[in-house]
C-alpha cells in the first residue's frame, strides 16, 4: 500500500478511513494533500471488496480549507493558475468531485472546524455525520473569492436561498443550522460511531444494489463541465479584480470600504 505524506489510511472489516494529517494546520489543504487524495480515490475505482471509505481528520478538526500559504508559494502559483484557466476541471475540484465516481457510499465524519474548501471537500461525499460542536462556512467570499472546487454539484440538492446565503454572508454556523440547511446529514456525539452503525446497515444489503444506488442518484445531477468551468471563470475575474485585495485587509481591517463593483 502506498505510504503517503499529509494523509493516513487503515482498513477494519472491509471499510476505509482516510485521515487528513495535518493537524498544526487545521488539516488544511495542501498541493501535495489534493494530490495524494486524487491519487488514493483513484486507486479505489475499480475496489470490489471495500464495503465503505470514511472521511475524517486527525485533531479535533475535519479541514480548515485550502492552505494559503501552500497556494501563495511561488512553486505553486504557476500551477494554481493553470488550473484554473485548463479547459478541464481543475485539482481543486477533482479532489471534491472524485469521490461520487467511487463504487461504495463515502462518508464524512465531521468534527470542528469543516470551512472554505473543507466543506466543499465533505459536500463531495455521499453522507456527512458532524459532531454538534463542528462548525461550517462558505468562507470564499471573506477573502474576496467564490467557492470553485465543484460546489455547482455538490451541492445541488441544498436549497438555492440558503446557500445563496451561506455563500454570500461567509457566516460561520454550528451543526444544527448546517442540518437545517442540508449541508450535512446527520449530527450525532458520536460521529465516527454512527457512521459505522450506518456503514453496518447499508453492508446488510447487496452491494450492488448499493452501488446502483449511489449511480442513480449522482445521475440526477450529471457532471456538467461549462458549470464547472463557470466556477473557475468568475475565480480568475475575482482574483484580478481590486476588490479582491481589499477583501484581504478588510480581514485584518473592518474599517475598509470595497470600490463599487466591478462585474455587471
């Protein structure tokens, strides 16, 4: 088995945890993590024996989003921009996306902080079971940005209202309002507990009644690359814009005024 740097792997009868690693950091996500997640999803593709692959983080936090200091180092620059002008998607929305094309149900298990490009990772699973402590935010907007690692479909069966919402305020909410709002499924003060109460109950069926069943559901949401590349357009407009960089004092400032807006 492939040893990675940034994530853990263990299997116990027939179900997969993967643990985001970076504890010092809020398992914030590096390059190299989206890499390595990408490439561990992938090997799972053609798995027939796995019954389920749990999601979680080491410490007391799922993800705290991208790692900005890992986007902002000149090595990655480069490829960050590619990424989002590459007609195809992009590694930040793959490393969301790629989980509904596994054969077996994927669950998030919830814990602290699940933010910015946490969430949209966790929103890429088919079931998320939070602690009632964890907290959630579409945290693009705070830093000038828009959220662009496959939101469009993940996302799609949360009502347009709240995640217009959620997307525009940046609010930070608890579990609760975050089960109101269909960003997760179920809270529980054992979260890991549940999902593998959960894992039980769906092994008792035919696993390929339960892999028709995950097809059949994501096909009513059929990947739609211009959607996609929507994401990534609006992205490189917000990030060339001034706006943008007021955004980033306004964070350390809240005394700062945005110009009027530069987008029609």
């Amino acid at each position: 088995m492939t040893t990675y740097q940034t994530i853990t792997t263990a299997i116990s009868q027939d179900v997969m945890t993967i643990t985001l690693n970076r504890p010092e950091k809020k398992n914030a996500l590096s390059f190299v993590m989206m890499d390595e997640l990408i490439h561990l999803a992938k090997t799972l593709k053609k798995n027939k024996t796995l019954k389920a692959v749990m999601i979680t983080g080491s410490g007391s936090d799922f993800c705290s989003g991208l790692d900005l200091a890992d986007l902002n180092n000149s090595k990655n620059l480069l490829n960050a921009s590619y990424q989002l002008i590459k007609p195809t998607p992009s590694k930040f929305q793959q490393v969301c996306l790629i989980w509904q094309s596994l054969p077996m149900p994927v669950i998030a298990v919830i814990q602290g902080v699940c933010v910015g490009g946490g969430l949209q990772l966790a929103l890429g699973a088919d079931i998320r079971i939070a602690h009632p402590d964890a907290r959630f935010s579409v945290l693009e907007a705070k830093w000038g940005l828009v959220a662009d690692m496959g939101i469009t479909h993940t996302a799609r069966a949360i009502a347009k209202d709240k995640l217009a919402k959620l997307a525009m305020t940046a609010e930070i909410v608890d579990a609760k309002t975050a089960l109101d709002d269909g960003l997760v499924t179920m809270i529980d003060d054992e979260p890991s507990a549940r999902a593998n109460q959960l894992i039980a109950d769906i092994s008792s069926r035919s696993s390929d009644a339960v892999l028709a069943a995950k097809r059949v559901i994501h096909a009513r949401t059929p990947m739609n690359y211009l959607t996609l590349y929507q994401e990534k357009l609006w992205q490189i407009r917000l990030m060339l814009g001034y706006n943008r960089k007021l955004a980033i004092k306004k964070a350390k400032d809240n005394t700062v005024q945005f110009v009027k807006r530069q987008f029609g």
